[in-house]
C-alpha cells in the first residue's frame, strides 16, 4: 500500500442522512482520479457524520406532530424539518439546554484526529475539504475557531494549519452572515501552511442556479471575494431534479460536480512514475 498524499475530509449538510452519505461520491472521485494516472490508494479520506446529533429530536417531534394534525406536502415537510431544523439548532449560543455547536464540533474534531493520528500515522499532508450545504458554514465555523482559539496541545494538522483545499458545494453562508455588520472570512490559505502548497490552495464553490438552498460566496463582500477562488454554477441532478430545489441534493454524484473536484484532488498527488520506491 502506497502512503498516503494527501487528506480529503467531507462534511455532509443540512437534511436526513445515513453514515455511508458520501460512499458513493467516494468511489467516483476515486476511479476519475484513477483515469487520470494518479493512484488514488494514496488519499486518506475521512467522512463527519454528525446527523444523529439530531436526528431523534427530530423524529420525535415528526411523529408527535403526525398523530395530532393534518399535515400537507408530507415529503416536502419532513424535508424543511430535517434542514432548517438543523440550521436552527446549529448556532453558537450562550445556553446550557443548546449546546449542538460544540457537539458538532466536537465530532469534527474527533473526525480530523482520527484522520492525522490513524490514517496519516501522525504525519500532516495536504488537507482538503468537501462541504456540503450547511457543512460549508460548520467548516467555516471550525476553522474560524480554530484560528482564533487554537488548542495548543493538537497538531498543526489538527489546527487546520495545513487546510490546502475548500470544496463548498451546495453552500448557504451567505443567509448565515446577515446578523453581522461586519463579515469576516476565514484566513485562507492559513498562513502556517507550508509554502509548496499555497501556490495550489484554493476554495472552489459550486451552486446549481435552481438550488435555492445554494449561493455564490464571493459577493458577500470584498474580503469573500478574495478569499473564494471561485464561484460555479453547473447544473446537477436529473430529469424531475435538475431545475428545481430537489437539486440540492443532486450535487454527491454529478458529472458537473465530481469531474473538476476529481481534478483538483488529483493536482496534489505525484505521478506514480516520479514516486520514490518503497
């Protein structure tokens, strides 16, 4: 087994999930990179799965819910329940009975140790991330926190030092920034990340136009506008999904989607003919 090149780590968003979400995005990414002569053996992936934080405040309430109204557009309700119910609980506030920020973060935390001390052997590569949806925001949040509040026992890995890669898609930042007058984006690239990879950092940000659930990030302000490489419109999911808000979660799987990040992911790894022998 070839060692390992580089990290990849995916967020899954708002909305009901199941712990093999992203499997099948996975195996994709891993055969495009493949096709390209990389080998893609030489990725550490490490998936979050935080839903069942969740979940069961959720389920119950739905069930209560059922047994004593009549509810309409059942499909779409379970939906708005799932996504804004986690959009809602998600926020960092001063408050023993809601304490979903730091569980959350918590559980990216653990993921992101088990990635450098398990997967990586405790030596730090290029790390890049996929956020889906609100997962974008708690990426953000994370970071921020990190860079801001360090916790000085972790790595520099861990501290999300070596951060060379943002893959937002999907994303909705832009509804979560309106309660400040001032927006501060992340640094990025960090400014402890090695020199050899600054030059390929970047943070892409696709959005299907009829996902009303996803928006460009750059116009956020000027200092987003540097920051996002690039915002990138594609056209995701199928014949009844594609142009509507079911393409939210139509990204996972879609040509539109998994070509160019399969190309981006391949960028930092060597050629298997300039690789030094065992």
């Amino acid at each position: 087994m070839p060692a390992k090149e580089l990290a990849v780590v995916v967020i899954h968003g708002m909305g009901s999930q199941d712990r093999e979400y992203a499997e099948p995005m996975i195996a994709e990414i891993n055969s495009r990179v493949a096709r390209l002569s990389k080998d893609p053996r030489c990725i550490a992936w490490k998936t979050i799965y935080w839903a069942d934080i969740l979940q069961a405040r959720q389920d119950r309430y739905w069930r209560a819910a059922k047994t004593r109204a009549e509810l309409d557009f059942v499909r779409l309700r379970k939906f708005v329940i799932a996504s804004f119910g986690d959009a809602a609980a998600y926020q960092q506030v001063p408050s023993e009975s809601n304490n979903t920020y730091e569980d959350i973060h918590a559980r990216i935390r653990q993921g992101i140790k088990e990635l450098y001390q398990v997967d990586l052997e405790s030596r730090p590569r290029p790390m890049i991330v996929l956020a889906h949806s609100l997962g974008g925001h708690m990426l953000s949040n994370y970071v921020w926190d990190q860079q801001k509040r360090p916790d000085r026992i972790s790595s520099s890995f861990e501290r999300m030092n070596w951060l060379s890669g943002i893959v937002t898609f999907g994303c909705n930042i832009p509804l979560y920034t309106f309660a400040y007058r001032r927006v501060v984006p992340i640094r990025f690239p960090p400014s402890r990340l090695p020199r050899r990879y600054k030059s390929k950092a970047r943070w892409y940000n696709y959005y299907d136009p009829d996902d009303v659930l996803a928006y460009p990030l750059k116009p956020i302000n000027d200092a987003y506008g540097k920051t996002v490489y690039r915002d990138i419109a594609i056209n995701v999911g199928g014949v009844l999904t594609s142009w509507n808000p079911a393409s939210h979660m139509k990204y996972w799987t879609d040509n539109d989607f998994t070509v160019p990040v399969a190309r981006f992911i391949a960028g930092f790894l060597v050629n298997p003919k300039r690789r030094s022998p065992a």
